[in-house]
C-alpha cells in the first residue's frame, strides 16, 4: 500500500496551475447518516473522478470499505486502493458518492462525480463553486428515445 501522502496531494502540474486552488468545508457520514462524520476542508479537483480522504478518518467516521480500485496519483504509478460509499455535504446539499480510502495524512480531495451529485459547478474564472439553477435530463431523454427505437426487431441508426 502507498505510504507517501504527498503523492495525493496537489503538485504543480499543469492542471492545478489551470483551475487554481478551491477549498471548500465538506462533510462525509457513513450511508445511515447518523454520527458526527468527517469535516474538513476539501481541495476541489474537477480533474478527479472520486473523492478521497484519510482512510483512519473514514473509518472513524463509520464509513466501511467496499471493494478495492486501481488508482494514479498525481505524481505516481497505479497504486491499490480501497473505496467506499459515503454521504457528502456541502453549501447545504447533500449526495451519496463514492470515496476512496487514501493514506493517512493526504489531503481530502472533492471529485467530480460528488459535485455533479450535488448540482454544484466550479466557475473556472472565479475559481468559485456555484449551484447550477437545474439539472438537465435531456441527456437521459436521448438515451431512453434510442433504447425504445432499438427494442424493436427492426433497430434504426
């Protein structure tokens, strides 16, 4: 298992140096959403897929591990990590997402998967976190028009 926090945290790639640094104070609960949980301050990386804190917190926090991932640090080779479903709360909405079980001591990290759950964007010029006024289906509508289409003997392209 990676031992080296650092390789969590940000770097100057050029990435980062893009979308700046946005920190925002999140809340992760176990999935029953009783107990204290884990807050702390999360650096948003809309280049990050999952979320990621301190396993130690996470556990303390009643999260539970559920399978285990292959992940690429910022700055390192494929490395085996545990993951887990958590809720997660910040600016007064809540999601449940997945999150991955980092090394103590690394820096949380809010992915992208969250804060599409939670209907919130980051405004790449402000490099502030806004709430979207809807979220669209449109996507879904398309996919559900193709299905319908394809089920029958006759599948148009």
């Amino acid at each position: 298992m990676l031992q080296d926090p650092r390789l969590f945290a940000p770097s100057c790639s050029r990435r980062i140096i893009q979308w700046g640094l946005t920190h925002v104070t999140t809340t992760v609960r176990r999935l029953a959403g009783r107990g204290k949980g884990f807050a702390a301050d999360f650096l948003v990386d809309a280049g990050a897929v999952d979320s990621l804190a301190p396993a130690k917190a996470l556990r303390k926090a009643g999260i539970k591990p559920e399978g285990k991932n292959i992940y690429e640090p910022v700055d390192g080779g494929p490395v085996e990590l545990e993951y887990g479903f958590a809720r997660i709360s910040l600016m007064g909405e809540e999601t449940v997402s997945p999150i991955i079980f980092g090394p103590d001591g690394s820096e949380p990290i809010l992915g992208v998967l969250a804060l599409e759950g939670l209907g919130i964007s980051v405004d790449p010029k402000t490099r502030s976190l806004k709430r979207e006024r809807a979220r669209s289906l449109k996507q879904a509508q398309v996919s559900l028009d193709e299905l319908s289409i394809c089920s029958t003997s006759t599948c148009r392209s």
